[in-house]
C-alpha cells in the first residue's frame, strides 16, 4: 500500500467517525459532508496557521524596520544639533 493509499484511508476512517458522532454549531451540522470536504478542511487549517506564522513574521519585520527609521532620523536631528 502506498502512502496516498493509507492517508485516503485514514481520511476515510476519520470521516466515518465525524459523520457518527456529528458536531452542530447553532443547529447547523458542522461535520463534513464527504472525504474530500473533511481533507480540504485539513488543508485550510494548516494553511491558516502558516499564515499566522506569516503574519507575525511581518509584524516583527515592520517593528524592525520602523525602529531603524527612527534611529536614523534621531542620529541625524543629533547630527543637526551638534551633539554627536
């Protein structure tokens, strides 16, 4: 068995048991409706984590980068004023 095949069966097992147990939110039935809405799912949630890491990624980045902004006018005011 290859591993494609042993991952559609794990996907089909675990569907089986959403679809068993079911999950409703306000009266509406949350759990997938077939395999591939249950793997898509999975793939959108590991995509939304990779963009929270993106995210916090570019926040660090901005706060870099506006630090370096004004450490530069903040020399060049000094400069100006004759301090350094």
């Amino acid at each position: 068995m290859t591993d494609g095949e042993a991952a559609l069966r794990e996907a089909i097992r675990r569907w089986q048991g959403l679809r068993a147990v079911g999950r409703k939110v306000d009266g509406v039935d949350q759990a997938p409706g077939c395999v591939y809405g249950m793997v898509t799912r999975d793939a959108l949630d590991e995509l939304a984590g990779d963009i929270e890491d993106i995210k916090a990624e570019m926040a660090w980045i901005r706060r870099v980068i506006v630090a370096a902004i004004v450490s530069a006018a903040l020399g060049t005011v000094l400069r100006a004023a004759g301090w350094l």
